[in-house]
C-alpha cells in the first residue's frame, strides 16, 4: 500500500496511551506517539496535559527531551523508543504513574512547514477499600438501605436495587486525600416488597471500565440477615 502526504508534511501514524491502568500494578509506562516526517527542519514533539495551556515535555532534537509541569521529575529522560535520532526521544515514559496523572495527552509534533497532533484519555484507578451495605428496619414500616464505600478513585457511582427494581435513592460524595467516599440510601415501603426479596448495591466506576457488586436477602415478615458476596 502506497501513503503519500504533503512534501513538507508531518503526520502522527499512531498514539499509544493506557486507556486503564490499576494504580500500583505498573512501575513505570510508556506513552509513544509514533509520527513520519520527510522534513526534520525545525522538528518538536510536544506532550501536553489536558490541554494547551498545560505542557508536560518537549524535544527539539538533536537537544535533551525536558519534562515539564505535572510530569517534571516524573520521567525516565534517558528513555528511548527507537535509535532513529528524529524520533528517539518521542515517547513518555513515566515513573511511578499515580492517580493525580488521570486525563487526555495530546501529542503534537510540528515542523516549521506542518503540524500533527492526537489525544488519548489515560485512567488510573484505585478499586475501593471498603464497600458496605446494611438494611434497617424502621418503625413506621418502611425499611432504609444504605450503601456506602471508601477509597476509589475516580469518582464512582452508586445505585441500590430491589428485586433488579432501582430504587430512588439520595446520594452524597466527597474526596479524601485523593480519594472518593460515596454514600447512597433509599427507603422502602416493607409491605411494598415480596416476602423474600434480593437487594443489590451496584458501585461503577466509568471512567476505569470498573464494576462492584454488593448483595443482600431481605426477609419481609422477620428478622433479616446478610449474605455478602465479593
């Protein structure tokens, strides 16, 4: 197959991100934005952080690469991709990768004649730490099912089903040390609900493709008790 492109142009052919990435099962990655130029004059390869205004490295060969805001004293320098001395220093490798370096990199590589870019988003997620679900009884008949869970990241969603009825439910969030801790409770009526029914607390996190699970057996006419499955 034959690819043709502008005399003076330069064009990104691939951009390889992370899309998902457990925090802490990885020492260090590689984001790589592979580019082909038949003109190096004036060649710069920019890495930026969400967007423009948030630069995180650049290489203008044949000079050192220089890592910059969030990423400085984040990356391996010495790193290369290739021994192409025009590419070699194109990609990022990053040390250590923490939750804080979730978000869109863009790519940008540019001539003084040409200019390409590309963005990918990366995730680095933390499943949660605890993750509860307790039934109570109320007095005027009605039961109340809160669920709650502690040290995820990103932000997570939470919803409680009865019977795979969703329920209405109200919610609250907050972040703590750079993690959320989710709570989210409905209410019932008992007489609403069949004598056994299965309740469900379902957590997802979007952004991480990441989903949990909580379940509980619901006797109407006595005592409940919990079955936990994980």
């Amino acid at each position: 197959m034959l690819i043709t492109f502008g005399v003076h142009s330069v064009r990104i052919i691939s951009i390889r991100v992370p899309e998902v990435l457990q925090y802490g099962s990885k020492d260090a990655i590689t984001l790589d934005c592979d580019y082909i130029t038949n003109n190096v004059t004036g060649l710069v390869v920019k890495w930026f952080y969400m967007d423009r205004s948030q630069p995180v490295y650049q290489w203008i060969p044949p000079q050192k690469p220089q890592a910059l805001g969030i990423l400085k004293n984040k990356l391996d320098l010495s790193y290369k991709v290739s021994k192409n001395p025009y590419t070699q220093h194109r990609a990022l490798r990053i040390l250590s990768p923490s939750t804080e370096l979730t978000g869109n990199y863009t790519c940008v590589v540019s001539t003084f004649l040409s200019e390409d870019e590309r963005t990918r988003p990366m995730t680095i997620f933390v499943p949660e730490t605890k993750f509860d679900m307790i039934q109570d009884r109320l007095s005027d008949g009605y039961l109340n099912i809160i669920c709650s869970v502690e040290g995820v990241f990103p932000r997570p969603e939470l919803v409680i089903l009865a019977g795979n009825r969703l329920l209405n439910s109200k919610s609250s969030i907050k972040i703590i040390e750079g993690r959320y801790t989710a709570l989210t409770s409905a209410v019932i009526r008992i007489d609403s609900l069949p004598p056994t029914v299965e309740i469900l607390c379902d957590m997802q996190v979007p952004l991480a493709n990441y989903f949990s699970r909580k379940r509980d057996i619901f006797f109407r006419g006595k005592i409940y008790f919990h079955i936990f499955y994980y």
